[in-house]
C-alpha cells in the first residue's frame, strides 16, 4: 500500500462522511448519508512529525473502516463513492 500524506488521507475520509472530533489523537466517526453517527471510526495522530501515514498504521484504518486495504484506499482515493461504501457497510451488517 505505502505510505500516504496524513492531510490527503483525513481529507479523503471528510468527503465520505467521516466527521473529525479532536480528542487525543484526530478521530473520524463515520456518519451515514441521513446524518446518524455510527460506530466506524479510525484516528490519526496529531503532531508535525507525523506527515505521513506508515503502511502498518494505513492497513489498521481500513481494519477500523471495515474494509481491506485495497478498498480503504480506494475510499480515500475517492473510486470508491461514500454510496458504494455504505451500501457495504449495510450488507455486511456493520451499520443498519
């Protein structure tokens, strides 16, 4: 997978539906299209030394998404629309 930018990635899942709270780290909930909170959520760590997101902490996010990596960088890339991925989410019995 490689790494990625960490402001491409956050960007990446705010324009699916995942809303940003700052607590100890950056944490993104994910909220479904009719605007109900979920229990989908990943984090990225706050700080200038951590510009990147390492492969290993990239494959725990998709972990967290319920998806694999291939398809957790397709959601952020953006080939994998929010509909597509909550379509998943719901025949996978992850959101209801």
């Amino acid at each position: 997978m490689g790494t990625r930018k960490k402001d491409y990635v956050q960007n990446g899942l705010k324009r699916k539906g995942f809303k940003l709270s700052n607590n100890d780290h950056a944490k993104f909930t994910y909220i479904t299209q009719e605007g109900l909170k979920t229990s989908i959520w990943t984090k990225t760590s706050f700080g200038s030394s951590h510009k990147d997101i390492s492969d290993d902490n990239l494959s725990k996010m998709a972990k967290q998404c319920r998806l694999s990596n291939k398809e957790f960088m397709r959601l952020v890339d953006c080939s994998l629309t929010r509909e597509m991925y909550e379509i998943f989410l719901k025949e996978n019995r992850h959101i209801f």
